[in-house]
C-alpha cells in the first residue's frame, strides 16, 4: 500500500479523523504521541553521538539521522505489512488510523485559537503564557501587537509543515513516507539549531528537512492564497507578497505560508526578532501594518481553517480521478 489511489484514500481518512478527533489527551497519557517516541530516540543519539570535533560532530549527525530514519521507517513498514494482512479495505482503515497521529489540524488551532482568547479574556499576560506554548521568542519582550503577530507566524508556518507537509508524504508515500517526514521535521525541531552545542551535529537534519519541505511550504502558500479568495481577503496580496517576498525570509521554506498570510490580511510579519536573548535578523512578509490585534489572529484562523478544507477537497478530487483511472 504505497502507491495512489491507495494512499490518498490513507490520507483522506487521516485528516477526517484527526479534524474530528484530534490526538486524544487520554491516548498521549496512556501512551505518548509518534512524536515524543521519534523524540527520545533522537534525544538517546544525540547523548551518545554529539562528542568530539565540529567535523566528528558532523559525521555523527549524519549517522544519527540515518539511524533515526532507518528504524522509523522500519517501524512503518512492518506496520504497514501487518495491516495488509486484514485485507485491503480493513487496512486503509487501520492505517489512516494510524496515520492521523501525523497532522495536526486540530492541535494547531488549539493552540493559536488560546492565544486569541487569552488576549481576550486575560489581557497581555494571559497571551504572552499561551503564545510561549508555540513560539520559541523571549514572550516578556513582546507587546500585544507583537504577541498577535507570533500567534499569526507559527500558524502559517506549522500550517506547512505541521499540516500540509506530512500530509504530502503520506499522500505520495504513505504511513512510511509521512512517518520518515516527521522524522525528519522532529529532528530539525531538536537539533537543527545553529548554536555551539547542535550546528555540527543538527546540519544534516536542518539541510534534509529543507528538502523535504520545499514542495509543502510552496502548497501552501497557495491554499492560503486560495483560502484568502474564498473568504473574500486579499488573495492578490497573497501572491504578490509571496512573490515578492518570500525568497527574502531566512528560510527557505517559511516565508512562503508566512508571506502568503501577510499578505491575505494586509499585514507585515517576520522582520528582526529576539530568540534567547540574541537578535535573529530577517526581512519583512508582506508590507502592510504591524499593529496586528486579537481580530486579526481571528482572521488567519479563519482562512487556516479554510485552506485545510481546501487540501481536504483536492485530497478527495485527486482521489476520485485515481480510482477513476484505476477503475
């Protein structure tokens, strides 16, 4: 089961069950999340590995990153034979099941929605407390604007790569193909950091989940561009601020969902900002106002949830033509 119309059916069924569902709070108490497994594996490399030179360091995250990837994607595929063995149609169910852990659809706007209403409810404090839940700046620096506009970033950008990404492997290659992504995305997360401790070490993982995220973050540019027409915002300011800005942002990848967002909503996001007390230079997305408010998030969360419903629906046409050319 690793070629369409297959695993698009996987995928349909994941991101059905993961919009309705989510991950469960009780499931992660019972047994953790795909993610904090694929984490201590990581963790237990780099406290073996991450020793020496920064050219043996590097070697080492090299092999690390082999390693995490050839078990990962073992377990994937020993899971995704023993599904088969229930028959076709069981094991769609069984793996789209399963692969449901791999988007967060749901978490994500959790998460940007409690920014939103701390804002509203709790005032600066309360926003501050839940944007440090999804946002790696110094929250004590930030105001109201500034708060709002951390919330607007990580939603655009964890639509990529946290959305749009592994639903993209797991609608090319299947569990195996969005289990090794998350892999990948996970790594990059933990050690993928350019400090003393992980540049060496963390280079192959941040240059591999550069890769593996270029195709996303460009689809995704475009779902919101797409969400922004549909909900009457701005969808050619979409597009020019994607086009005009995006190659500018300090990686490759987030600039595009981060532009397009700017844009859809006439706002300016990224620019220079403060990550542990150090100054991370960056241009600007989009050219509009910085005073981004509790409204706006409510907006980027409108058209986040619009973009989702939009790759839902091609997911579903691209099905149907592939079992229609199957058929």
């Amino acid at each position: 089961m690793v070629h369409p119309p297959d695993t698009l059916a996987l995928l349909a069924i994941a991101l059905g069950v993961e919009a309705a569902a989510g991950y469960p709070d009780a499931l992660y108490r019972a047994v953790g999340h795909p993610v904090t497994w694929i984490g201590r594996l990581i963790a237990a490399l780099e406290r073996s590995l991450n020793r020496g030179s920064p050219g043996r360091r590097r070697l080492a995250g090299v092999l690390a990153l082999a390693l995490l990837l050839g078990v990962v994607g073992a377990v994937a595929a020993a899971l995704t034979g023993l599904a088969g063995l229930a028959g076709p149609l069981p094991a769609l169910v069984i793996l789209g099941i399963l692969a449901a852990s791999l988007p967060a659809q749901r978490s994500l706007h959790d998460h940007v929605t409690a920014v939103e209403n701390g804002l509203r409810t709790g005032g600066l404090e309360a926003g501050r407390r839940a944007v440090a839940m999804i946002v790696g700046r110094d929250p004590e620096r930030l105001d109201e604007a500034a708060v709002c506009r951390a919330a607007i970033e990580s939603l655009s950008e964890n639509f990529s790569d946290g959305i749009v990404a592994p639903s993209f492997w797991l609608g090319c290659l299947g569990l195996p193909g969005g289990a090794l992504y998350k892999a990948v995305n996970t790594a990059d997360s933990m050690i993928g950091h350019r400090t003393p401790r992980y540049e060496a070490f963390g280079w192959a993982a941040a240059r591999l989940d550069d890769l593996v995220n270029l195709p996303a973050s460009r689809l995704a540019g475009l779902l919101i561009a797409g969400a922004a027409w549909l909900r009457g915002a701005d969808a050619r300011g979409a597009l020019r601020a994607m086009a005009r800005d995006a190659r500018r942002h300090r990686s490759p990848n987030a600039g595009w969902p981060e532009a397009a967002m700017a844009g859809a909503l006439g706002l300016r996001l990224a620019g220079p900002r403060v990550y542990d007390g150090a100054l991370v230079a960056d241009a600007h997305m989009g050219d509009g106002r910085a005073g981004a408010t509790p409204d706006d998030i409510g907006r980027a969360l409108a058209l986040y949830r619009t973009a989702c419903v939009i790759q839902a629906g091609l997911v579903l046409a691209l099905l149907t033509l592939g079992f229609a050319v199957a058929g």
